[in-house]
C-alpha cells in the first residue's frame, strides 16, 4: 500500500513538472514575429510525454499486482528517458547559451526526468525483491 | 519459512528496517550533509576557476579607454555587454613611451547586430597580432599559427563551426578556431586582426549603422603591460596625466569587487559545511548510543547463541555505515543533479565567473566529499560498538528483575 502510494504520488508530480513546468514555472521562449523556436515545439512534446507519465503514476497506484505494477514501472522508466531525450536530442531547446529555455527549462526537465528514471528503477528492483518473498501483500 | 543466515549484513539491515522512521531520518540527516559539503565544494572550485581564468585573460595590467567609458569596459569584459567606443589610435604611441609602460597593444570594437529573435548581440573584437599578449597567445594555442584576414576566432558560447561562415553586417566570415570555455566575457566574443575588424566596420557602415567615429584612425582600447617591479598605480597616474582624454583602468581593481565577493562566499560555504558536519557528529553521537542502549537485551541474547564480541561491533559498526552510504550516496547524487545542469544559470544569478570543473577534478572532489560524509556514521559509532561487547550478556538479561 505504501509502495503503491510513494511511488504513484512522485510519479504523478514529476508527469506534471515535466508537462507544466515549460509552460509555467520554467517557460521557454514565445513565438515572436510568427517565428516558431525550437524549445516552443519541445515543450509541446513534454506536454504530452508529461500527461502520459502521469496517467501511468496513476495506474501505479490502482493496481495492486506486483507484476503489473513492475511492468507499469518500467514503462515509467522508458518514458523519462523519451523525456529525457527531447529537450537534449530530439529536438533540443534554442542555440544561444544565455536564452532563459537553455539556462532554466532544459536542466529543469533534465532534473525531473533523471528523478523519474531513478525512482523508476529503485521501484522495479523493490518490486522484483518483493516478488521473491513467499509472503508479500502490496 | 526462508532460510536466512544470521551474517553481519543481515541482522544490521534487518535491524534498520525494523526502524524504517529513525532510519530515514539519520539517512536524511547524512543525506543533507552531503549535499552541502559536494555543493559548496563544487560552488567554491567552479567560482575560484573562473576567478583564475578571469584573472589569466585580462591580460594586461592596465587599460586605457575612452573618457567616460570606464563602465563600458568593465561590462565588456566582466558581464559580456558588448560595448562600442572610440578614441585616437595615436594614443598607443604616447602610452608606450610613459616611465614604467613595457608593452601596449590596441583593441577595436565593435558590436554586431541582434535579430528580433533568438539572438543576441556579440562583442567584436579586432587585435593586433605583432603586438598583442591577451588573444594572441591563446590564438596561437588553439590554431598552432596567426589568424589570417578574414578570418574569425570565436568565444566557447558563439554556435559556429570551426571552417564555417559566419555572417556580419551582411559578409562572410570563415572561422578559424573556437576557443575552450572561460567563464569570462570572452566566451560571446569574436576575434579578429585589427584589418578585418576595420573592413567589418566599413561594411557596417554600408548597411546604415552609425558610430561616433570614422574608424580610420580610431581604437577602442589600449591594453598596457607595465615593467616588473613597476606599480600599476603610479604607471597608471602617469598615463592620465599625459591623457586626459582616456579612462585609465587598473585590472585589479577591476576584479577586486568580485574577489572580496568570492571570498565572503567562500567563508560562508566554509562555515555552514563545518556547522552541518559538526551538527551531523553531534546527532549520530546521541542517537546511536541511544539505540544500542535499548537493544542491549537484543545483544545479549545474540552473545548467548554465540555471537563474538567483534561481531556485536560489526553489527554496530554496519548499521553505521549503511545508513552513512545510503545518506551520502543520495546526497551527493540530489548535489550534482541540481548544480551541474544549472551552471550557467548559477553563474548568471551570482554574476561571477563560473568555470564548472573538469571530469576528473569533479570525481576527486565527489571522492572526498564522500569520504568526509560516509566518515561521520562509523566515527559515531565506534564507541558504542566497543562498548557493546563488554556487557556480561546474564546481567544484561536479568536487569529490572
């Protein structure tokens, strides 16, 4: 029950950091002149992305099975690395160093996504340890 | 039932699950400990390194700029505010042959053009190569060679590629080289010969922009190298009195204000990585012998199955230690991830040079710093795990009997 509480909880707060966070708290840079930048384009792929690990934070915490909840978990794991991913491969955030989407918003979603991939993998190994028990109840 | 054998490893780990709440909060306690120590530690060697490295590229002990832009340099080379201003080049002339003056070299400036979006102004900077000691050996470092005409070294945070083009004021330029990250202004500049800049100028012109010279003969700055054993303050007085027209400014005391920062920052990260330690040694000391204390029956009944005095202590000794890694282990991780992707806002929020450290430089202190860290849980711990082997286990049972 706690497993399923902790992890659900961090994982629906680190969906909406990395879904909201560009939009909010570390914005990129808006459209000026009808100019579209890179990081404006990023930031609706995280929006997504974001949503999705959330939802799956969700899920996390109805199911009870270990197993599934293992499966949930690495799809969490992989997730964060695809929210890893876009702002620093995929699609990237604007080139000049000092732009406010490259000092804040990339290390932002940077963070959140490292966190989400550690939490990730400490929850399948919990999980997978706590399969092995002869007596577990989640 | 499983089978479990009674190792060291597991009766400590055991007995910290057994407590899961105090466990967190002794992991949490080391865990914020490690955090300040590797965050200072890294703050204090990224600050000092731009420090250094500010202190290396300026170059020169003096320079003389135009009458009333002593501000303008300054944000040139400390803040990277691209500055235009100008004086008479006949000026390098006269400051050469001032008592005290070893060497002199002139700079030109000039400011490029921002967009609308996306882009931001870059300093341009013309040199001169026979004369020059603050670009040139850097220069000749990166290429093996001069620049040549029409070419472009550019700073660390300009997005070109070396054999590339850049574009300014409507004319291509290939660059040469790029060179290595600084920390200082010098990192959104670009540099050129004194006749490449003076051509840039010209086509500037061309395009509409205005300056408040005609360029021919006019230089930005003149970047003075004084005799050894000279004072940069008598040289420089004698410089204003034979000048008037120029600003002279002394490098020093352009970097005095950000070194007394730097050191008051120093000390305070000092002091509250001392203060936590000191707060980590005094907690685990008292809650330790605390927890022994009242597991004493627990130990007891362990040495009566047979368990050694040694390995009392290693039960001890292990927990310690467990709950020391875990804590230092998340501390010093939490303590990269925030300071080593923030660094360039850290250096823009603290207006200081910051030069993150290199990889092996950042291990060695991630090394130490957990040393420091994972030392406290054991230290703490010694005593009462010296002490617990020597309670006769039948009175310890029978105590309150």
């Amino acid at each position: 029950m706690k497993n399923r509480l902790i992890s659900g909880i961090l994982f629906i707060g680190f969906g909406g950091l990395i879904a909201l966070g560009p939009q909010s708290l570390f914005k990129v840079c808006r459209p000026m002149e009808g100019h579209l930048m890179k990081c404006f384009g990023m930031a609706r792929a995280e929006l997504g992305i974001g949503a999705l690990i959330s939802v799956l934070g969700v899920l996390l915490m109805v199911f009870k099975a270990d197993q599934i909840r293992m499966a949930l978990s690495t799809s969490l794991g992989l997730t964060n690395i695809v929210a890893l991913l876009i702002p620093t491969v995929l699609i990237g955030v604007c080139n000049t160093h000092a732009m406010h989407c490259r000092t804040t918003t990339l290390p932002a979603l940077s963070v959140f996504s490292i966190l989400g991939i550690v939490t990730a993998v400490t929850n399948i190994i919990y999980l997978y340890r706590a399969t092995k028990k002869p007596e577990h109840n989640p | 039932m499983s089978k479990t054998a009674l190792t060291t490893r597991e009766i400590s780990i055991h007995n910290l699950k057994r407590r899961p709440f105090r466990t967190a909060c002794l992991v949490i306690l080391v865990a914020i400990l490690a955090f300040t120590l590797t965050g200072g530690s890294i703050l204090i060697k990224s600050l000092k390194d731009g420090m250094v490295n500010l202190e290396k590229r300026l170059g020169a002990d003096i320079m003389a700029v135009p009458l009333g832009y002593e501000a303008g340099i300054e944000g040139a080379l400390l803040r990277g505010e691209p500055s235009a201003f100008y004086f008479e080049a006949a000026i390098a002339d006269r400051i050469l042959h001032i008592d005290g003056v070893s060497q002199v070299s002139s700079q030109f400036f000039i400011t490029s053009l921002s967009e609308a979006c996306c882009s931001m102004p870059v300093q341009l900077i013309g040199f001169e190569p026979q004369t020059d000691f603050v670009i040139q050996p850097w220069v000749v470092e990166k290429l093996g060679g001069n620049i040549g005409n029409g070419q472009l070294m550019v700073g660390s945070s300009i997005i070109a590629q070396v054999g590339g083009t850049l574009k300014f004021f409507g004319q291509g330029y290939t660059v040469a080289g790029q060179l290595d990250k600084t920390a200082t202004a010098f990192d959104t500049s670009v540099f050129m010969t004194m006749d490449t800049a003076r051509k840039m100028f010209k086509d500037a012109r061309k395009i509409g922009y205005h300056f408040f010279t005609e360029g021919e003969n006019a230089i930005s700055s003149v970047m003075v190298k004084i005799e050894r054993g000279a004072a940069a303050d008598a040289v420089a007085k004698k410089i204003r009195i034979n000048n008037p027209e120029a600003d002279i400014v002394i490098s020093k005391n352009l970097i005095s204000g950000i070194v007394k920062n730097l050191n008051t920052l120093v000390v305070y990260i000092h002091t509250l990585s001392a203060g936590l330690w000191l707060l980590a040694l005094i907690v685990l000391s008292v809650i330790f012998p605390v927890t022994i204390n009242e597991r004493k029956r627990e130990y007891a009944v362990l040495r009566t199955l047979g368990a050694t005095r040694k390995k009392l202590a290693g039960i001890v000794l292990s927990e310690s230690s467990w709950i020391s890694l875990t804590g230092s282990i998340i501390g010093i991780f939490l303590s990269c991830l925030l300071l080593l992707p923030f660094s360039t806002y850290i250096s823009i929020k603290l207006k200081m040079p910051y030069l993150q450290p290199r990889a092996d430089v950042l291990l060695y202190i991630l090394g130490v710093n957990f040393l420091l860290s994972f030392a406290v849980g054991p230290l703490t711990s010694f005593y009462s795990a010296i002490r617990i082997g020597r309670a006769e286990p039948y009175i310890t049972l029978r105590e309150g009997e």
